[in-house]
C-alpha cells in the first residue's frame, strides 16, 4: 500500500488525469450505448414461469406492454354522446401514435365490460408495439400528453401501467446533491479546512461517475435492473466519502505530528487505508453473495453494486493521496497551521465528550448494555409482521395519475381489476378442450374471484387462456390466498381424469413465486455471508468473540433497520407525508439487498473500531484500556462518518421512487443504529463486561491462521505518556 501512495504522490498528475479519463471514457461509452435495463422477476422452473413462457410461445404477438386510459365523470355518465364523441376521438389520436400497436376501448361492440355499473368510469386498454424496457420515454409521454387534452373540468383523465410510469420516473439529481451537500457541511465542520473537506467529495463523485457508466454499459450483456444505477449511486457516495473521510483524518493527525505531506499520505494511506480495502472487501463479498442465489435479476445488482464499492475504494487509495499532495498544508485548517507552525508538534490526547462517554461507559457496561438491548428489540419488533409482495401503483403518491387511474378503476371495477390472475394451459386432445371449457364455471364458484372471461385460444388452438378478476388487490394477502387455492386445490380437481395442466400467472402470483425462491434460499445466503464476515474477522483479530460479537451485532442492525421499513412502507407511518404513496407490502427482493448491503456497512464500522482496540490490546494487554482508548479515538470520526452516511441515504428519499426509498430509509437506519447504538455503545459495554476473553484464541488454532494485519501501527500513538495509563479520567479528559 505504501509503494502504491508513493507512486501516486510522486506521479499526482497523472494519477488525476487517469481517473479523469476513465470518468470521460466510460461516461462518452455510456451515452453512446444508451440504457438497456430490465426488471425481469420472471424464474424459471416456478408456476408463474410456466405459464409466461406458455403465454409468449402461444400468443407471440402480445409481447408489447399494456396500459390504461381511464376516464371518469361525476355528473351523467361516460355513455352521454358528448363524452363518447370526444372520448372515441382521442382513442383515434393515440391509436395512431408512434409505438402504438392497438387501443380497444369501451364504445365498441367487446366494450361492455370496460364502463362501470354505475356508468361513472370506463377505461381503455393501450397496447404498445414494445415490452416496458424498450419502448422511450417520449413515446409513452406522448400518450399522456394525447389522453390528458380530452380532459375537460367535468371530465377527469388519468393514466396507469409500466410504460404510463415512464413518465413519473424521477429525472432530476436532487438527492444526491442534497446528500453531498449535506456532507460537505459536515466534512467542513469535522475538518475546519475547505480544501481537505472537498477532497473525499471529489473522489467519491469521481469513482461514483464511473461505476454509474459502467453499470449502464452492464446492462448490454447482462440483466441489470434499471433501480440499480441509483442505488449504485446511494451505497457509492456513502462507502466513498466515508472511506475518503477515514483517511484524511490519519492523514491530518500524522501533519499535526509534524510529518512531511508526502509521509503523511503515504502512512495514512499504508495504515488506515489498509483498513479501508478490507472493509471495501467485506462489502463486496456481502454483495456478490447474491450470486449464490442464481436469480439473473440479482445477479446484475450484486455486481453493480460491488462495481460501484471496489471504484470507491480504488479511488480512496490512488487518486485521493495525488489530491492530498496537491493540497499540502491546507489539508489543516488555518488555526491547527498557526498552531503547528508555532509550537510545533504536540502529543494528541482524545479529549471532550468521546472521551469522557468512553469513560462513562466504562463506567456503567452493564445498564448501558441493557438499555441498547431494549432500543434494539424495540426497533426489531415490526420484522415480525414483514410481508413480501407487490407493491405496485397503487402505492404511488396520491397526486400521481398512475395512482388516480389505480384508484378510479379500483372504485368502478372492484380492486382486482389492478391485477388481475392470468391462467394459462396447453392442450393435448378433445379430453383438455373440453375441461378447459368447463373451467370458468368452476373459477366462478371458487371465493374470491369476482369475474372471469371466456377461454381464448391462439391460432393454432394448442394454447388457452381464462383471465380472472380478484375480489381483491394485487398486492393483498387474499389475492395471494386465492391463488394458492387455484393452485392447491381448484385447478387439480379440474384437472383430474385430462392431461390439461393449468399454470397460475399474473402480477401478484409471479410475485409470490419470487419471493417464495428468495426466502427459500435466504437462510443459506445469510449463513454464508455471516460465516465468511467471521472468517475475516477471526484472521484479522485473531479472537472467537470479536467475530461472534460482529455477527450478532449485524443481525441487531439488520432486524432494526427492517423494523423501521416495515412501520414507514408496510404500515404506511409517515409514508404519505413523505411523498411515497400508501403503505403496502415490501418488495421481495429488498430483504437479499438489504442484508448484503447491511452486512458489509456494518463490518465497516466494526473493522475501524476495533483496529485500534486491537493495537492497543496488543501493546499493553489491559482490556479496559484498549476498549477505552479505542472508544475515545475512533468513536469521533466513526460519528461524523455516520452523519455522512444518513445524511446521503436520507437525501434519497427525494427521489420520489419508492424501491429507492425503501434503502435510503432502510440503511440510514441501519447506519444510525450501528453507529449511536451498537458501535458506540453495546459493542464497547459487552467487551468491557466480557475482559480478556474478548482476544481469547485457541492454541492451537492461533498456530494454524496465517497473520495478517488490517491497520498496523505507525507509531503515532506512542507520544501518549505512559503516566497516564494508570488514571484514565486523566488519560481522556482535561
């Protein structure tokens, strides 16, 4: 690490100009190539599989996305000649659209079913001649734009389905320069030097960049979810400015200690910048853990995101030390650089409230310990009640007209209308005909169904299909009750004496059935992600409780932050008032994500607190001590950290997108309680309760694990006085 910093401090120009040309390269590459992004929670081999494969080799022409114009009048109905007349206009209009393959509205001969009973609403069905992930966002804008000018102040108008929410799809950055803002502000007051709080915003936007490029170039030759360039963005401006961070402040204290801005570079960069690959690694392998999932949807966010943290680390060890060097001195503030200059380099001794809550932990570890306990039971109560499925557009803001067009058609058609159940079979032989055609009067019959269509067969007559109308919501328990009971129990008995074999698809059972495979295969994934974090760990700290203490703490953190998740998005506390729509089930991929993320943010914290309790350990074999001192050093910079990275995360709840939302609240969360609660507070209480059995280690497997070393001493720690060790009230506080 240390040739690596002297190569870029001595060679600091042309260390800037290569990030700077990676960023233009792949940026230009970016913009060239254009997005491919997919949302494809299709699995094979599960019931919802099937019947989509089934549907798209019998019905191959209905691949194009499909949407909805819905219309609504409170005074007479949308029958009265006025409205039809201008209504059936408009149909014209966006029939003959760019990207527009047919429009079949309610005024025709199969339109029946497309005006309400109370004759108040009808909608029409708008397919286009793409799926979602192809079709431009002008195209789908030019159909709301054409659908919203037949509106008049008695006629309301609105619009719903994927392509429709093209169009409310955040385009603006204001989160993430509210996040680095935020930051900023905060570097500047934790550093007292504009220049040297500029530097890890400048790196992170810069690494940040070009993950951002790449992971759109990703997305040509693999499947990448189009939320996974903004939460590249969220975990890459947090991990970056917090590693940047991590290293400036070694960097600053070794100035202070009256080191050249070459030596100091190089030390901070050969010490904690050590500690920040492993914590970068640990983040990556928690990612690309994902992978062991085999689901192509999570594939491509595993390695986008893990892209986006080997760049910030990258970044943090080449091109922030040629930043350092060009700065010099002014990486101090102009006070520390009178005060330096005048009295020259002075022992540095954690003072002010780090110092005297690390005494006051000492102190009280048990009470301590027991109240971060209940704080954390209390926040993990809510994961109880998780539940996994859609959320869809009936959880968008109540002004959007996505959600307006859910809510009309949820109150003029019943709720299922939303979502409704796609049942799909292949038929072998008069026997499977005629079951089939006996089917919808059995589904009829089944609770919870509120209406079922005719079978339809494609050309060929090899493939049918009966579409059924839930009493309930996509995104209810009961519409995923109903389809377990087709599945269960309906569809066999109609089956039993054929070779018919019907297949339960549609937007909630695909849903289901992805959740089903990720909780199926989430314990292994957990198992694997805690084992290798411990494996770690156990190398770095040579301990069986450091390992055990990290993995049981990271638990905490993630169950607390889920608590929080469930009670804003689940239950719906607050979630209107932030703009994020109603509450509803929490997506089934959020929890992989989460805990892969959460994992690696937590070991972070956890790498740079103990290091230094470590160092100390190793120097004086007094636990009280090093848990003291390593408290009172670390717990400062651990904080300000964490204010970065709340900050950031929280600032992406602006986005307006619900998914983003979901981790902006989720990690800064989990962040708060890492770092006010379980870092800073139960982690120091139990090791200070435990003693020496915290860096306890069999003999026989401390011969047995290679040494390796995450942030040696550089020496800076001996201008302590050795007469303090004996007081530590004297030691930490003045």
């Amino acid at each position: 690490m240390r040739a690596i910093a002297r190569w870029c401090i001595q060679h600091r120009l042309v260390a800037v100009l290569l990030w700077l040309l990676a960023l233009g390269g792949t940026t230009a590459g970016a913009a060239v190539a254009g997005s491919a992004y997919t949302n494809n929670y299709d699995v094979p081999g599960t019931e919802a599989g099937r019947a989509a494969s089934l549907l798209q080799h019998g019905f191959p022409g209905q691949g194009g996305d499909s949407d909805v114009i819905v219309w609504h009048t409170d005074h007479g109905t949308v029958r009265a000649a006025s409205v039809e007349q201008r209504m059936t206009g408009m149909l014209h209009q966006v029939a003959e659209l760019p990207g527009v393959a047919s429009v079949a509205g309610p005024y025709g001969p199969e339109g029946a079913g497309h005006i309400s009973e109370d004759g108040h609403t009808a909608y029409a069905d708008v397919t286009f001649e793409r799926p979602v992930e192809d079709i431009p966002k002008s195209q789908a804008q030019a159909v709301v734009d054409t659908a919203k000018g037949a509106a008049t102040g008695d006629l309301q108008v609105e619009l719903g389905g994927s392509a429709i929410g093209l169009t409310e799809a955040p385009t603006s950055h204001v989160s993430e320069i509210v996040g680095v803002a935020v930051a900023a502000v905060v570097l500047f007051v934790a550093f007292g030097s504009f220049a040297a709080s500029l530097l890890p915003i400048a790196t992170a936007l810069v690494s940040v960049g070009i993950a951002a490029a790449g992971i759109t170039l990703l997305g040509h030759v693999m499947t990448v979810a189009d939320f996974a360039p903004m939460l590249g963005v969220l975990i890459g401006l947090g991990v970056g400015i917090d590693y940047a961070l991590f290293i400036v402040t070694r960097h600053r204290k070794g100035l202070r200690r009256g080191l050249s801005v070459e030596e100091a570079a190089r030390n901070a960069v050969a010490t904690t910048g050590r500690a920040v690959v492993f914590a970068g690694a640990t983040v990556c392998i928690a990612l690309l853990g994902m992978l062991i999932l085999r689901l192509n949807f999570l594939n491509g966010v595993a390695i986008a995101a893990a892209l986006t943290v080997m760049l910030t680390v990258a970044a943090s060890v080449t091109l922030l030390p040629a930043l350092l060097s060009f700065i010099g001195m002014r990486a101090l503030g102009r006070r520390e650089r009178s005060r330096l200059a005048e009295h020259g380099p002075e022992p540095e001794l954690p003072t002010g409230f780090a110092a005297r809550w690390s005494a006051f932990v000492e102190r009280h570890p048990k009470l301590l310990a027991a109240v971060a306990a209940v704080v954390m039971l209390v926040l993990a109560l809510p994961t109880f009640s998780l539940h996994l499925g859609t959320s869809d557009q009936g959880n968008d803001p109540a002004t959007s007209t996505t959600r307006q067009a859910y809510d009309l058609l949820a109150d003029g058609f019943g709720p299922g209308v939303n979502g409704p159940l796609t049942l799909v079979a292949g038929l072998d032989g008069a026997d499977d005909r005629v079951a089939m055609e006996a089917l919808p009067q059995v589904l009829r019959a089944t609770d919870g169904v509120a209406s079922v269509s005719p079978v339809t067969y494609n050309g060929s007559g090899d493939t049918a299909v009966i579409t059924v109308v839930p009493e309930s919501s996509p995104q209810s328990k009961a519409t995923s009750d109903l389809v377990h009971r087709l599945r269960d129990d309906v569809l066999p008995a109609a089956e039993q004496g054929t070779s018919l074999d019907v297949h339960v698809g549609g937007v909630t059972a695909g849903y289901d059935d992805f959740a089903a495979v990720i909780i199926g295969k989430l314990p292994l994934f957990v198992g694997i992600v805690i084992t290798l974090g411990c494996v770690l760990l156990l190398l770095a700290f040579r301990s069986i409780g450091i390992p055990v203490k990290a993995a049981l703490m990271n638990i905490a953190a993630v169950a607390g932050a889920f608590g929080v998740v469930v009670a804003i998005f689940q239950w719906g506390w607050g979630s209107e008032v932030l703009g994020l729509g109603s509450g509803g089930p929490i997506e089934p991929f959020l929890p992989v994500i989460m805990v892969s993320v959460l994992f690696g943010l937590s070991m972070d914290y956890q790498v740079f607190l103990v290091s230094r309790m470590y160092e100390e350990w190793l120097e004086t074999g007094d636990n009280r001590r090093a848990v003291r001192v390593g408290l009172a050093e670390t717990s400062r910079v651990i904080n300000s950290a964490a204010v970065i990275m709340i900050s950031v995360f929280l600032a992406f709840v602006l986005s307006g997108d619900r998914v983003i939302a979901m981790f902006g609240i989720g990690l800064a969360a989990a962040v708060a309680l890492d770092a006010f609660v379980l870092r800073t507070l139960l982690v120091p209480a139990l090791m200070h309760m435990l003693g020496g059995a915290n860096w306890w280690l069999p003999r026989w497997l401390d011969r047995r694990l290679p040494r390796i070393s995450i942030e040696p001493p550089d020496g800076e720690h001996a201008t302590i006085p050795s007469q303090c060790a004996s007081d530590p009230d004297q030691q930490l506080v003045r």
